[in-house]
C-alpha cells in the first residue's frame, strides 16, 4: 500500500482541515421547494451506520455504469437509433439515483453527526468528474446528425458545464461561502427526463424543427444550454466577489491571487480547443469520447485541487501537474510531428495517464484526511474516537 501513500497535502491544509466549516448558500426554487423536501423525505429509509461518502461513491459508480454502458454500445455517438430501448431505461435509473444519493449524501451525514472535510472533498470532487459523465451519455440521445451535435459543439457544451463548476469553488475560494448553482437540479431532472422520452419514443423524438424559428431543436439547446449556465453563474459569482471585497467578508486578495484559481483550466480549455480545431488527423471527430474522457479527467484533478484550496484556506495551484503531458502533446500533434496512427495512440495513452494519476491523487488524498482526521472513508467510526462534527452552515434563501 505504499503506492498510495504520497503526501498530497502539506501542513498549511492539514492545519486548514481542523478549522474546517462548511458553509454554503442555496437559492435554487427548484432545490428548495422540490429538491430538498424529497431528500428529507427519503433520507429517512437509509439505516444510520451507513456512510455518507458510500451514498456518494454509489452515485458516482452508477454514472461510471452508464458511460461504461455508452461506451460499449454507442462509442463513436452515431448509435442511437438502433440502441435497444432498454438502455435508455437503464440510462434514466442510474441518472435519476445517482441524482438523489448525491442529494442525500450531506444530509446523511448531518444526520448521522459525521460531517468532516472529507465529505466536502469526496462530493465535490465526485462531482468534478461527474461534470464529464452527465452529458457525455446524453450526447448518446441526441448524437452526431443532422439533428445532432458535431464533436466541437459536444466540446463546448462540455466546456460550459466545466466553467460553471469551477466557477463556483473559485468564487468560495475567495468569499469563503459555496453559492450553490440553480442550473444543477434543473440539468439533472431534465437528463432523466431526456432518458424517459428516449426509452418511450426513441431518440427520434429529438429529430425536428422547432417550429417558427423553424431551426433544429439540438440547434437551440446549443444556445439555451450555455446561456443559461452561464447567465446563472458567472455574473452572480462575480457580483458575490465584488460584495465580498466591499464588505470584507472574504479574503479580499490580490487580483493576481484571485484569479490564479481559473489559470490551469483556462490553459487546458485552450489547448484542448485548439488540439479540436488543428488536429491534421481529425483527432476530436475520430476519437471523440477518447478526447473528452482525457480532457474530462484533466478537469477534475484542477478542480479537485482547487476544492482542496478552498476547503482549508490555502493558496490555490498556478499550473497542473498534468498540463505538462497534456500540452507538449497538444503542441506536437498540431504542428504534424506525428503520424494518424501515433496521434491516436498518445491520445489513448494520455487518458490512461491522466485518469490513474488522478486516482492516485483521490485516493492518497482521501486517505491522508481519513489519517489526519482518525475516520474512515466508508464507515461511520466510533464516536468517542471520532473528532467533533465539523460545522455546517447551510442557508436555503
């Protein structure tokens, strides 16, 4: 088990971790008045010695499932019309559970007095990656055609819902308060739902034009989808900011501080971008779910990390360790120093890379706190060994 025993965290987070509070704000109509009511309600049927970060770890394993599941049967995205129609059942089950456990996780462990970092830490970072798993299976529903998504417009929207993530931790990260977004319920129940209309009437259902505007409906949700993520992220996130510095409730640092946060994703949507574009062999449109899955990957170690900051006032990362493969790669294809075939194999051998050093990051990390912390992962301990409950302020405003 020494492979697994890296020091990730040094002694300014451990030292952040013992005057850890979560404190979170949330003003979703959807959470508050649907969401949360059903989660209290269904919370209640779990026994008390299960663990949090198990319900957690459950959800994100059924989401793995339905990639695993896509993966198989559709890879290249040009499978959905001859996909049986159990799959779309299957497909709206796991996304619909894996939606609830990850609603029930915090309230599981409020519950059961074991809230820590660490269940801040697992379902954040859960989620980090989560935000590749979502749409890469419902691109399956609504794939490459003429009423489809091309693999630069799948990028993008992916890219979207990587800008809203990170917006919100790098927006913690300097007011020391978590403003949940108002796009997640919503984007998770209409999933489940895009699933249902799937498995009822066959992706076909998805094949029109809507009608006045008389333009295909996978064309407006390539408008709606980011202007509605974006329009309720990043402009409140900014507003919270500046509020924060006026009153001087967060951490008021410099710009180049602040900001510092959003440099490794901004460097990875850039070369990712351009390795789309450039590529003299196509590599997006070829290997599609290859290219998102090492983006993805990549995306959930910065924003893991970055939770990691947050979480115990620390300075964030500048630049990702995993950059330094991913980009010297990116360069060197698009300027033709490889062959077709020796494109495609870096690409494979990147991902590989990029999701077992990520592993190795969660898992040494979880078990540093776990250490730290005197708890376990997957199992409510004793609670004369365990350390007080961290606090936990929640508003639903």
């Amino acid at each position: 088990m020494n492979l697994f025993n890296y020091q990730y965290l040094g002694r300014e987070h451990l030292k952040g971790l013992n005057e850890y509070k979560y404190n979170a704000i949330d003003t979703s109509p959807v959470s508050i008045y649907v969401m949360q009511p059903f989660w209290n309600w269904c919370v209640e049927f779990f026994p008390r010695w299960f663990a949090p970060n198990l319900m957690t770890f459950l959800g994100f394993l059924l989401l793995v499932f339905n990639f695993v599941m896509f993966s198989y049967y559709d890879f290249y995205f040009t499978e959905a019309l001859a996909l049986p129609r159990w799959i779309w059942l299957v497909a709206a089950l796991c996304q619909f559970c894996s939606h609830q456990l990850d609603g029930m996780d915090g309230k599981q462990a409020r519950r059961t007095k074991s809230s820590s970092a660490l269940g801040e830490l697992f379902d954040h970072g859960v989620d980090s990656w989560a935000c590749f798993l979502f749409p890469v299976c419902i691109f399956s529903v609504i794939s490459k055609s003429e009423y489809g998504f091309s693999p630069m417009a799948m990028h993008m929207l992916l890219w979207i819902i990587y800008l809203s993530f990170i917006d919100s931790h790098w927006e913690k990260y300097n007011t020391k308060v978590l403003y949940l977004p108002w796009s997640y319920d919503i984007s998770m129940l209409i999933m489940t739902i895009t699933y249902i209309l799937a498995y009822f009437f066959t992706p076909a259902v998805f094949h029109f034009d809507v009608p006045i505007i008389n333009i295909p409906f996978a064309r407006c949700v390539k408008i709606i989808w980011p202007l509605f993520a974006i329009c309720t992220s990043v402009p409140i996130s900014i507003k919270h900011i500046q509020e924060s510095y006026k009153n001087g409730t967060g951490y008021n640092r410099t710009y180049y501080e602040a900001l510092r946060p959003l440099i490794s994703p901004a460097v990875l949507f850039l070369s990712s971008t351009w390795w789309g574009l450039a590529s003299p062999h196509m590599i997006m449109q070829k290997q599609s779910r290859i290219f998102f899955s090492a983006v993805g990957a990549t995306f959930s170690n910065i924003a893991c990390r970055l939770v990691v900051a947050q979480m115990t006032s620390t300075r964030s990362d500048g630049f990702n360790n995993l950059l330094y493969c991913f980009v010297p790669i990116q360069v060197m294809s698009v300027y033709g120093a490889f062959s077709e075939r020796m494109e495609f194999k870096l690409l494979f051998l990147l991902n590989i890379f990029v999701i077992l050093a990520h592993l190795h990051y969660a898992i040494c990390v979880v078990r540093q706190i776990c250490d730290h912390l005197n708890i376990c992962a997957f199992k409510i301990t004793d609670r004369s060994k365990q350390p007080p409950p961290a606090e936990v302020h929640v508003k639903h405003q």
